[in-house]
C-alpha cells in the first residue's frame, strides 16, 4: 500500500532493497535530492557522479529546502554550508547598501516630521511617562546599542516581569499604542539609529541582551545573525508570523541566516515593498 501524496512535494516510496541504480534506471528521474543525516560510507558518490554527468540534477535536501522555503534549516545546517558558500559574508555591496540606507533614512526623517510631532502629542496627551522609548539592543558584532522607539506601553509595563516578549493583544500597550504599532509609526525613530550607523533598513531584529543570551544558549548558530546590523524590518518578519517562543526565534533565524546569505540592494527592496504593503493592509506589528 503505498503512503499519501504529499500536497507540495507528491512522492511516491520506492523499495528500500533496490539499489540507487535499479531505481534510477526504473524512473528515469531529471533531478535526485540527498538527504542523508549520516553521510560517511552511505553515500553512493560514483553513482552521483555518473548521474550527474549524465545530466541528471544532483541536489542537497538542504539546498532544496532552502530554495522552496526561503530559509536555511537549523536541523540539517552545517557550519561547511556557510563556510564555502560563495554568497556569504562581507562584499563590496555593503557599502552602498549603507550609503542607500543612511539616505533613505535622512529623507525619510524630513518627510516624517510631521507625523512624528502628531505621535509624540497623542502619547504625551494619552498617558504619563517619556515620549520616547530607549532601550538596549545588541547590534553589529554582538556590540550594544541604544534603540529608540515611540513608546506604546505604560511605562511599568515590565516593573514585575523583567526583559519579555510582547504577545498578540498585549494588555500593556495603551490605546495610542496600538494604534501606533499597526501603522509601524512607533518605528519612525530608528532612522535616527540607521543614520548613526547602528541599524540598517533592512536585517534581523536585535533582540535585549538578556534575550540573547538565553537564546544563544537553547538555538545553535544563534549569535551568528549579529555578523550584520540589525535592521527596522526584516525577512524573517515578512516571511513569520509574530511569535513569543523560542521555536518562534528558532523559525526567525532560519529566515535571518538565509538573508545573510543572500543580502543584497534587490533583496532589501523586496522587503521593504513587502512591510509597506502589510502596513497599507492594515499587518502591523505587535
């Protein structure tokens, strides 16, 4: 009896005694996918090869994921994924991604003015405490910074509970508040942190610094998103829902590694249309 068809991905289970070339010669595939979690002496590599030179595509189950998912599995990452990939790591296009996103920051503080003196008025009428919101992040190189934010919560909203996330309706956001972060006004004021040269547009969201340390010790490869700056929005937060759990974080950082990898100006742009277009949907952040 043969198993159910998967919905993306139909299959269909092949005999486990058949040998890699009795099934490729039955089904004549144009494309084999390994995945294989032990590798030494398992893999038929002069089989694969004479498949391959034969013009049969030969792919990594990880490479295949990553392509349909946009994001890197921690489960099957190994540290020879990132160190040879030819994408990874510092290129000279960073430097116009910071020339690009400290304009647009400059610009967009000018246009923005207007609306952040109508924010900083509905907080400062709605309830007691600073306008602004500062908090340490850790940013570039696991090097802290000073966030700024237009505050949403009371300003004792974790006088009991210490450094947590915030969940789907949190009771601690006042009413200007909500309205402030579904629109991602309370955002605005990390321009003036992409103009100093601590946050870019574009990367993942840093996280306090208790957070990261309790992440970093319950998710591998954790602190390996700090190798770029942290950004305003993010691949990860178009492409995930907004969570409060450390497999939530786990899920973000399969999506940050995968920006970090491919991080480019064409990227960034995608993802800034993408958060402009969750705004104009009324997607706001919690």
């Amino acid at each position: 009896r043969r198993p159910p068809r998967s919905t993306l991905f139909p299959y269909t289970t092949l005999f486990r005694s058949a040998s890699l070339r009795e099934i490729v010669h039955a089904v004549q595939p144009h494309r084999i996918v390994v995945g294989m979690p032990e590798r030494r002496n398992c893999v038929p590599m002069e089989d694969l090869l004479e498949f391959r030179l034969s013009g049969c595509i030969v792919e990594e189950a990880a490479a295949v994921f990553e392509h349909f998912h946009g994001r890197i599995s921690l489960t099957d990452l190994r540290p020879s994924q990132l160190v040879y990939s030819g994408d990874l790591g510092p290129r000279q296009g960073l430097f116009s991604q910071t020339v690009v996103n400290r304009s647009i920051a400059m610009v967009g503080l000018v246009i923005s003015t207007p609306l952040m003196l109508l924010a900083a008025l509905a907080i400062r009428l709605s309830s007691r405490g600073p306008i602004l919101y500062r908090q340490v992040r850790v940013g570039l190189k696991g090097k802290p910074f000073t966030l700024y934010k237009f505050r949403s919560m009371r300003i004792d909203a974790e006088a009991e509970t210490g450094p947590v996330w915030a969940v789907k309706n949190d009771p601690r956001v006042t009413p200007v508040g909500r309205v402030l972060r579904s629109l991602r006004i309370d955002e605005i004021p990390q321009l003036f942190n992409v103009l100093k040269g601590e946050m870019s547009l574009v990367g993942p969201r840093p996280e306090r610094p208790a957070l990261v340390e309790r992440l970093a010790g319950c998710i591998t490869y954790y602190r390996q998103r700090h190798f770029v700056r942290p950004g305003i929005t993010g691949w990860a937060q178009i492409n995930h829902k907004y969570g409060d759990t450390i497999e939530d974080a786990a899920a973000k950082l399969e999506y940050d590694l995968y920006y970090i990898k491919h991080m480019s100006l064409s990227l960034d742009a995608f993802i800034v249309f993408q958060t402009f277009k969750a705004i104009v949907l009324s997607r706001g952040a919690q």
